[in-house]
C-alpha cells in the first residue's frame, strides 16, 4: 500500500508529466500544420517557418527561467506561472489576427512552454530519493518528455483539431489542457515559500549572454537554408552574434562561481551526454522529418496520412522505455544506449533503400523499430548524463539537457534541408544529362510514357509534348527521392559512428 509521501510523489509527477506531454506534443503537431496557418494568414511557405523558429527562441529563453520561478516562488507558483502565460500566449495567438504579432506571442509561448519539462525536472529531483525510486521517476519523465511520444501522436492531434481548417485548435486544446494543469498544480507544495532573495542571485549576466548567443545560433540554423545562408547579411550577422556572446558567456561561467551554469559539471560525463544528445536529436529526424517530408514531397500527403504512417512511433517508443527501464538496474547503459544508436542506424540504412513507390505500408515497420531504439534511448542517457552529478549542478545539468534537445533538432533539420537541396540538385544534373544525350534508359522510360498516352493523343507533336513532360516531372521526382535517400544514409554514418563511441561514458547502472 503506498504511504502519504508515495502518494506525493506520483500525485506531483503525474501533474508535471501533464503539462510536459502537452508541451512536447502540441507543438509538432503546430509543425506539421505549417501550411494551413500560411494560409490564414496569407503569407508565404518562407514566411510560415519563422512560427517554428521563434518557438524555439523562445524555448531557449525560457529553460533558465524556469529554476529562477522555482527558486522565487516555489514549485507550486512556479507551475502556475508558466501554466498561465502558456494559456495567454495561445489565447492571444488565437485572437490576433497579424502575422507580425502572432510571431512575438510564439516567442512567449515558446518560453513559457519549455519551462514546463523544466519543472518537471525540479520536481523529479527534489522528491524522487536516490535509488529504484528515482529510476521510476525518471522513467516517467523520458516518457513524458520524449519527442517520439509526442511525434506519434502530434499529427493525429494536428489532423482531428484541423476541422474544416480551423488551426486555431491547435493553440486553443492545448490551452484549455493547461487550465486543467494550472488548477491541479494549485492544490500541491503548498509548503514552498516565496524568496525574493532569489531573483536577486539570479546570474542575470549569464543568462543574457548565453540566451542572445544561442537564440542568434538557433535562427541561423533554422532560416541559413530559406534565405540561402550567406548570401543574407543577416544570416552571417546572426552567425557572429551566436559565436561572439558564446564566447563572453563562456568567460562569464569561467570567471563566476555562481554563475548559471556550473563549470565544474563539464569536467564530468555530462559534456558527453550533451554531445550526444545533440546527435541523437539529428539522427532521430529521419523519422521526425525526413520522412513525413518525403512523403509529403513525393506522395502529396496531408497531415491525416502523416498520422496514419508516425502512429507506430509511439508504440514502440513505450516498449522501448519498459525495456530500458527493466535493464537500468542490470546492465551497463553504454550497452543500452550503444544498441539504441545501432537500431536507429540500421533502420535509416534500411529506409536509404526507399523509391518514389513507397507508401504508408512500407515505413510502418522500420517507424516502429526506430521508435524501439528511441526507447531505449530516452532512459540509458538520462542514467548517463546524471552519473556522478552534484545537487549544487542540477540546474545546469537541466538547463544544458534542455539546451541540447532544442539545438539538436533545430539544427539537425538545418543541415538536413540543406544537404537534401544540394543532393537533389547534383541528381537532377546528373539526370538531365542522361535526358539530353538520350541514354538508352531515358528512351525506355519515354517510350513507355508515349505508349500509355497513345490512347488520348492523336496528333503525334502533341503526344511527344506531353510525354516529354512527363519525362521532366519523372525526373524531378526521381531526384527527390535519391537524395532523400542520401539523406538516410547520411543519418545512419552519424548515428553508427555514435553508437560506436558510447563507450567514452564511464560504466554506469541504476542504482537500486
């Protein structure tokens, strides 16, 4: 039977766990609802991408404020502050009617919405005891957190709230969610205090060094490629700022004690767990981008169909957590998070083989494998991240984690997009070429179209027209999918390398 303090314990996380699953799904599915909200407002594809960008601002400069509205507050008032500017950011996106202002309201939705997992974070490690007990807890927070989870779900939520192309939905559920976090939060840490010495200690400094160098750092990654990076004063300017204020932040942190972020954590595994999870968070966007855009690209598929092929993702993230979860205490996590990369790797390699024909019952069984490794995945870092961590260095050590995700896949979807654009301009050379010196497969394929639309065409120049057409269109999706191809593969050498150097970590179990 569970005493008054288990009772506590799962009470809070499962508020917590609440608002954090709401956090890390709604907005995907705000990702893959792109085009509707270009639409209502009648801006460009180009234009849209600055809604998932500036989120992301805003999520950077929200993490740190997260521990300073715990620390003023209390957990119980730190909860409901980020819960209500959550539901008045959405609630005014949902009224406003102008792009330029929706935007500056996504920042403040973006922060007020990373702070959530954050103080799930804080609740974790200030009632969850070193053991079994933390196991547990951390257990739920992977699942609560895991981008996969929200992935397999977010594009049926983004498909059953976009009724008759109302996006507002989108803004307005997860809002009306939080109410209900913001009146459960009000019933718990009714002990906490108000400390106004708090803000005072804050490192204020710190914090608007790192947050100006990594904002800058996340907008140019996200926009490099829409505004063909260079050639866009600003992109560059953006690029100077992030390395400029990294480098004074770095000195700040160096200099201070009491800095935001302790520099003595970086001397431990956890520099590696950052590392790492910024590649995981670029590997696992073959399933989180690379193919709902492949999909999209060359089968013209919606949200509703998005939803159909990710719905594995989940399910097989869950089982992957249950197994980790049973190995922690068994197995070294090196071996758990080695096999994780290697799942993750061999299904991008496998997807690689992917055609233009490819449909929904081609990528169900790899989406669930890959959901598997995320699984594992999730758990395994998190017992490595935190080895040999102090109390004093769990803000950086949340901060950091946080920083890491954001990064990882802002960035990620940054060289991705990228390298795809390039790898589908060599193709489409290389297959011109072929098309103009009329290679024998080239005359196989225009022979074939000309045959099945014989039946329709009667005048013979009218016929070779269309055909050749057809030929162009054959050929631009022909370069779609190759270097949507190249792009598995290239994911799969990162994730494989990955997987490969796990073993730098020091031996780590949970501890029960």
């Amino acid at each position: 039977m569970l005493d008054q303090a288990s009772i506590q314990r799962l009470t809070s996380m499962s508020v917590a766990a609440f608002g954090a699953a709401i956090s890390s799904t709604f907005p995907l599915s705000v990702i893959f609802a792109q085009q509707d909200i270009a639409g209502a407002f009648s801006v460009t594809s180009q234009d849209v991408g600055w809604v998932v960008t500036l989120y992301n601002v805003g999520q950077i400069l929200g993490l740190p404020i997260a521990f300073l509205f715990s620390g003023l507050l209390g957990r119980r008032r730190a909860m409901m502050a980020a819960g209500i500017g959550y539901i008045l950011s959405s609630l005014l996106i949902v009224i406003i009617d102008n792009f330029a202002t929706m935007l500056i309201l996504r920042v403040f939705q973006g922060a007020f919405a990373g702070m959530l997992p954050i103080l799930m974070f804080i609740i974790l490690f200030s009632t969850h005891p070193a053991g079994i007990i933390r196991t547990r807890g951390l257990t739920y927070f992977a699942t609560a957190t895991a981008t996969a989870i929200g992935v397999g779900i977010s594009a049926w939520f983004g498909s059953l709230f976009l009724y008759n192309e109302n996006w507002r939905l989108l803004f307005i559920v997860p809002a009306l969610g939080i109410i209900v976090y913001v009146v459960m939060a009000h019933f718990l840490f009714r002990e906490d205090p108000i400390k106004p010495e708090a803000f005072k200690l804050f490192d204020w400094p710190g914090y608007i060094l790192i947050s100006m160098s990594l904002a800058c750092l996340v907008i140019f990654v996200s926009e490099g490629e829409r505004h063909f990076w260079f050639d866009s004063w600003w992109i560059t300017a953006c690029l100077v700022n992030a390395i400029l204020f990294f480098i004074f932040a770095l000195y700040h942190f160096i200099k201070h004690d009491q800095a935001l972020l302790k520099k003595s954590i970086f001397y431990k595994p956890f520099s590696y767990g950052l590392i790492f999870q910024v590649v995981f968070r670029f590997g696992s966007l073959f399933i989180i981008w690379i193919i709902p855009q492949f999909l999209i690209q060359l089968a013209g598929f919606r949200i509703e169909q998005i939803a159909e092929v990710l719905w594995p993702f989940t399910f097989g993230t869950l089982i992957g957590l249950v197994v980790a979860y049973m190995l922690s205490p068994r197995i070294d996590q090196r071996i758990v998070m080695s096999v994780a990369l290697a799942i993750l790797a061999f299904t991008s390699l496998y997807c690689s083989y992917s055609t233009s024909q490819w449909a929904i019952d081609d990528f169900l069984l790899p989406i669930f494998i890959a959901g598997l490794g995320q699984g594992l995945f999730s758990l395994a870092t998190l017992h490595l991240v935190l080895y040999d961590i102090l109390p004093v260095e769990g803000p950086t050590c949340g901060i950091g984690f946080n920083y890491a995700r954001v990064l990882g896949l802002s960035g990620g979807i940054g060289v991705l997009s990228h390298f795809i654009n390039e790898r589908e301009k060599l193709h489409s050379a290389m297959l011109g070429e072929n098309v103009h010196s009329q290679s024998e497969e080239t005359l196989s394929t225009l022979s074939s179209i000309q045959a099945s639309l014989s039946q329709f065409f009667s005048d013979p120049g009218r016929l070779d027209a269309v055909s050749y057409a057809q030929l162009s269109q054959h050929v631009k999706t022909q370069a779609f999918a190759l270097s949507y191809n190249d792009a598995f593969l290239l994911v799969f050498v990162v994730l494989f390398i990955a997987s490969a150097c796990v073993w730098i970590f020091p031996h780590s179990k949970a501890i029960y």
